[in-house]
C-alpha cells in the first residue's frame, strides 16, 4: 500500500496482506472528531464492513472513545495530543486511541445508565456505549499515556 498525503495520515500494510492501518496524531479539539470517524469508517467500507456497523457501532464508540480521550483523558488542553491507530482488514477492526493522561479503571468507570442509581449521572455512560457496540473493549497503559483499544469483529 501507499501512504496517504494527507497531512497527519500514515496508511500501509499490516501484518496481513489485506490489512490498512491507519495512525494519526491530533489536537485535543472536538472538532476533529468527526474528521477522524469518517476516515476509519471509509477504510472499513473498503474492507467491506456492514452500513449498521459502520453507522452506529463505529461511529458512535470511536466518536465516544475520542471524546472521552479530548475532555477527559487530556482535561480539554489544547497543548496536548490524542493518538489513533486502527488496523483493519478483512475480518476485524482494532482501535487503539491514547491520550495524555492518567489511567482508570475500565469496569469501575463503567456505568450502566439504566439502573435507578445512575439513570440522572452524564458520566460513564461513553464506556458503557463502547461496551454494548463493540467486540471487545480494553485499557492499558501506553507509551505516551493511557490507550483504550476497541475491537469490532467484522459480520
């Protein structure tokens, strides 16, 4: 494969012949959400990913994790970057999305909005949506801070 010209886009083969990986460094700007959704979501279209899946399971966990990352992960410092990875091929999608900041506890910030208890929160109910949407949903510490990864399954 070839490298994208877009400033700020590396896209080349993975460990699979068919894989496109995609790594990006971005300002901590909601503004770059949408930019960043629709770049992963045209990869996956070429890897022949489902429209539901693309629409509503991609977009709405990775447009959760990149938030989360910018006002949280980063406390919405302009000074500061996220970093996003996803390879994708013909069988999965897997997102890695890093911010500067601390770590936290995946299932204790996870919240189910359902419940009486937390039904009136606006907190955790982006982990709990990432949860529900995607395959598989990890935290690690990273090199540069803490990583979310998100694997989606292709169907």
């Amino acid at each position: 494969m070839t490298e994208r010209s877009e400033p700020g886009v590396n896209l080349h083969g993975g460990g699979r012949d068919d894989a496109r990986v995609i790594e990006l460094e971005i300002p901590s700007d909601v503004q770059e959400i949408e930019k960043v959704v629709e770049l992963v979501q045209r990869e996956c279209a070429l890897m022949k990913f489902g429209a539901r899946q693309l629409m509503l399971n991609l977009a709405v966990a990775l447009t959760e994790a990149l938030s989360n990352a910018i006002l949280r992960g980063n406390n919405d410092d302009p000074a500061k970057h996220v970093y996003v990875t996803a390879r994708v091929d013909s069988v999965r999608l897997v997102l890695e999305v890093m911010d500067e900041g601390g770590g936290f506890d995946l299932d204790q910030c996870t919240l189910d909005p359902t419940t009486p208890d937390n039904v009136d929160r606006e907190d955790g109910r982006g982990l709990f949506l990432m949860r529900q949407l995607m395959d598989r949903v990890e935290r690690f510490d990273g090199e540069r801070g803490n990583v979310v990864r998100l694997t989606l399954n292709r169907q």
